[in-house]
C-alpha cells in the first residue's frame, strides 16, 4: 500500500476527534417550571437566542414540569461524569442543595420588596458565584416568579392555622422538609405538578399549598383551594446554572452572548412576574377565590411571630455570615428609604 493511500485512510481518524470538539454545544436544561407558562416561554426564547446568535453553536433543549425529577436529582445529572444535563433553572431551596448560602433566599418575611431581594441578590452574587464555582457550577442568571401566598382548602388566618395545615414544600428540599417540622408545620414534600391532583382529593396529602398567584392560576390550584392569605411570604427566587463541563466547551466568542441572553430573560421575568401575579389574582376572585387580608394587628402578630422563626435560621439553614451581609444589606436599604 503507498504512503499516499495510507494517509487517506487514517485521515477520518484524525480529523474526527477535531470534529466533535468543534461541534455545536447542546445544553439540555431541567426546571420545576411548568410547560406553557411565562417563564417556560422565557426559557424557550432564549434558546432560540442562543441557536441564532451563535450559529447554531450554542443549542437549547427545555425539559420543564420536573419532567427529568425534582431539583435535587436536576442538579445529580449535571455532575460531571454524569452530564445527563448540562443546565438547570432552580429554585432557591434547590440551589440550597449545592449551598445552603442560597437559603436566605426562601425565609419567610425576611424581604419586604423586590427591590429588597435585588439589593441582597447583588450584594452576595460574588460570594454566590465562587461557591457555585467550587462545586462545579457557573451562574448565568437570576430569576423570580413572583411572591408566593397561601392557599388553602380552609381559611387561614395565624400563623397557628397555617402550622396546622398540611403543608406543601418542595420535593428534594430535605433541610427544609427537617426544618418545618422541627418549628410545629406539618409539611408534605411533592414535586409542583402533584399538588393539583392532591387537592382534589378529599383525603389528600396536602390542603396548603404556598406558591404565587400565576403558579397557582396556571396549575389551577385556586379552584380547590378556594382561600389566599394575603401576606407576601417571601419572592421566588429562582437562578439559571450550568455546569463547568459544559461552559468550558462553548468557545470564548460565544460565551458572551450566552450570558447576554440569560440576562435578558432575567430582565424579563423581573419584569414580567409583578404584573402577571396581580392579574392572576383578579382573575381568580372572578371565579370564586376568597382573599383574606388580616387587618394591620393580626398581620403584625403574624410578622413578629414569623420573625422569631427568622432567628431559628441564622447558622442552621444560612450561614451565619451570609445571614449577617443579607440583614445589613436589607436594613440599609431600608434606611435609605427612610424605613
């Protein structure tokens, strides 16, 4: 055989490895977020984004509703070795499962404002960050679905009621699951998508379930769950992670236009989760749903109630020094406002 035949016969072999390093990035992605929703839509957009400013380097696969399991197993399938998924757009009490930082994210009554949250969120994004980094993980953006309230199958009206109830949290939030029953709750750990089906049932394993407004619209939760109490508990702040693995093989040019649109779609829910909350509501009172607003006494007793549970946190779901920069950041906030 010539040396020139030799050559041609060998070349797939060294040309081959070249081409599937220079292939397009594909980015499976996995969230709680149901299909057909808002910040599902988002998601959907900002692949198209990626696939159109990148030429097709960058691709985008969506798997939403906790089709791929809850957050915890979500984040297992984005190990290396594993990289089943390559990205995922979780949950605070998901994100805790990386870090526990991120807890301070979901205490109840702990913000007041979105604008509270943002000023916390940009304080500790760095500090975020380099932990997310440690285990693996690079942070492309935030998010939020609004405030979540209580809706229940009964009225509730003090904290004791809502300790009583069975409680809704999140499946795989283990720390969480420990942490309400150890302060009097009774919790029940689902993944989103159960909690309509289990309402229905008039011997169902939750009759509370806290979300927002356009969660609970679109899952259609108000229409067994007939009652909201009207207190912010807390925003539902959400980020966009993926792994190193995977950021590492999309190239230097195209990476800035990968976080440009990541940003842009947590522009979009920020914007977007405030107006579609409210016009949930109103849509829901049309159809029967009872709004309960505690009048100003019974909803402080509620707050410096919640507020002695807040302690309960600081050093066993949240870091003591993230706590601490959250609080400072939050108050100073406040004082600028004149609060």
């Amino acid at each position: 055989m010539s040396a020139l035949k030799r050559f041609l016969i060998a070349l797939p072999l060294v040309v081959a490895p070249a081409l599937i390093v220079a292939a397009p990035g594909e980015i499976k992605l996995a969230t709680l977020v149901p299909a057909n929703t808002s910040w599902h839509k988002a998601l959907l957009d900002m692949g198209n984004t990626w696939n159109k400013d990148t030429g097709g380097r960058v691709t985008l696969t969506v798997y939403p509703g906790g089709t791929q399991g809850d957050e915890s197993t979500t984040i297992k399938k984005m190990r290396p070795g594993i990289d089943q998924l390559q990205a995922s757009f979780l949950t605070a009490a998901g994100l805790a499962d990386l870090d526990e930082a991120f807890n301070v994210f979901a205490m109840p009554f702990f913000f007041e404002s979105d604008q509270e949250e943002i000023a916390v969120e940009k304080k500790l994004t760095p500090l975020l960050e380099q932990k997310l980094q440690a285990k693996g993980y690079h942070l492309l953006a935030w998010g939020t679905g609004g405030w979540v309230q209580v809706f229940s199958k009964k009225p509730l009206r003090t904290l004791a009621d809502v300790k009583n109830a069975k409680l809704f949290t999140t499946k795989g939030a283990d720390k969480w699951l420990q942490w309400y029953v150890a302060n009097g709750f009774h919790p029940v750990a689902l993944l989103p998508s159960d909690i309509p089906a289990q309402l229905k049932l008039s011997t169902g394993l939750i009759d509370t379930a806290p979300n927002p407004p356009y969660l609970a619209m679109n899952l259609q939760i108000f229409r067994d769950a007939k009652y909201m109490l009207d207190l912010h508990i807390a925003p539902l702040t959400a980020a966009m992670i993926i792994s190193n693995t995977a950021w590492n093989r999309i190239s230097a040019e195209d990476r800035p236009k990968v976080t440009a649109a990541a940003q842009a779609l947590e522009a979009r829910v920020r914007a977007e989760a405030p107006v579609q909350d409210a016009e949930s509501v109103k849509q829901m009172a049309a159809r029967g749903l009872q709004v309960i607003t505690l009048d100003p006494k019974a909803a402080a007793e509620f707050r410096a109630a919640a507020t002695q549970l807040l302690a309960t946190m600081r050093g066993s779901m949240v870091p003591a020094d993230v706590f601490d920069m959250a609080v400072q950041e939050r108050d100073a906030l406040r004082k600028s406002k004149g609060k």
